[in-house]
C-alpha cells in the first residue's frame, strides 16, 4: 500500500510538472506580407532559442515530390538531420541535382517510384534544379531549430509549443533581396501567452518560377496519358 501511495504521489508531482511546463509553452502567429499589402507565401519562419543547446536533429523524413512539371512544394523546411525523398509522380523522366554548398548532389535520372533519398544534415539553403526541364526550380531549406513553419497562400504561418524562452526570429524567401535569412525580430521572449507578429519582406522581382512554359504541363505531365493507353 505504501508503494502504490508513493507512485500515485509521484504521478501526481509529475502531472504538475507538465502542466506548469505547458503552461509556459505559447503558440506564435505571423502574417508577412510584401511591404505594400500582399500577402508573401513560402516565406519560412524559423525561431532559434538564445542561449539554448543545440538540439539533437530528429530523425525526421520528408518528401520532394516532382509532378506536373514542377517541384512539389516548391519550398520544403526541414531540420538538419532529416531525410527527403525524391519521388517522381511525373511520367516522364526527371534528374534532380544540387550545387548549393550545404549539400551537393545530383540523382539519378529516374521516372516512377524509385524514390531516392537524401539526407540534409547541415543547415543551409538548397537550391534543386532538373537537368532535363530548366524552369524547375525548388528549395530545401535546413534549419538548426525544430522551430520553424512555412506561410501559407494568406502570408500566415504559426509555431505552436514553443517553449518559454527568448528567441531569434527569421525569415526566408526564394526572392528575398539578401541571399540569406533575415533576422526579423532579435529578442522574442516567450512567456506562456500566445504571439501575434505582422512582418514585412522585401522580394525581388521573380527570375525562375518552377513553372513549365504554358502549354507544357499538360502535354508532358502525369495527368494527360497518351491515347490507346
Ligand atoms: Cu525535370
């Protein structure tokens, strides 16, 4: 009985624990937008804790999918450590490379469900390219934080049980005017209540899109199959 009262009295000192700590957590919402009023899609926000260690990269996976012509999402956040795989969802064949410094590499030229894989273990912004189709154009983004979110179509994003703390707040973009992140906001403190942050980036004007010339997504992309098949 005396054993069974010490646990119940431990479970119960441990669920304090964690509420206290989830009660410390807070949620952040941004919105950024181009400095005249339009929202800014594919912006990465990442947060970076000031005095922190370095947290042990997750063994995480994600996917960079190439279909209708096109990198899919044409910007994929990851943390360093994790693993991306390269499927093809295209019937024609494509070949992934990269010659961005954080992580060099070409694939294989490969159409179907090869599916190969890479790991992004330093951070660094990685810039895809095709070999066969010019205009593709995609972004791995490795962070050194598992804080980070990508915006939406409504320039919004939101980092949900961050813990309290103070932080570092970036932001990236494709087109943004320094090739690296920019440092928005120096001393975010995080004390248990949620955020609210409006940014403003200042983008270059587009040179690659990861579009395919008009016309050609539908001719050569997964969607139209040749007649009689
Ligand atoms: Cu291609």
């Amino acid at each position: 009985m005396a054993a069974r009262s010490v646990g119940r009295r431990l479970l119960i000192v441990g669920c304090i624990f964690f509420l206290a700590a989830a009660a410390q957590a807070a949620e952040i919402r941004v919105r950024v937008d181009d400095g005249a009023g339009a929202p800014v899609a594919d912006a990465v926000l990442s947060l970076n804790r000031v005095g922190g260690t370095p947290t042990t990269p997750r063994k995480a996976s994600a996917t960079m999918d190439q279909h209708d012509l096109r990198f899919a999402p044409f910007v994929l956040p990851v943390q360093a450590g994790t693993t991306v795989t390269f499927p093809n969802s295209d019937n024609v064949r494509h070949q992934v490379y990269s010659f961005s410094a954080s992580k060099r590499f070409q694939l294989s030229l490969y159409t179907g469900n090869h599916a190969s894989t890479v790991l992004f273990d330093q951070p660094g912004i990685v810039t895809l390219g095709c070999n066969i189709h010019d205009w593709m154009v995609g972004y791995v983004v490795v962070l050194d934080t598992p804080y980070f979110a990508k915006t939406a179509a409504d320039g919004s994003a939101s980092i949900a049980n961050l813990p309290a703390g103070e932080y570092v707040v970036h932001l990236w973009h494709p087109r943004i005017e320094d090739a690296t992140s920019q440092v928005v906001e120096q001393h975010l403190v995080v004390a248990g209540a949620p955020l609210q942050r409006d940014f403003h980036l200042h983008l270059r004007a587009p040179d690659q899109s990861n579009m395919p010339p008009a016309g050609l997504e539908m001719g050569l992309g997964h969607r139209m199959r040749p007649h009689g098949t």
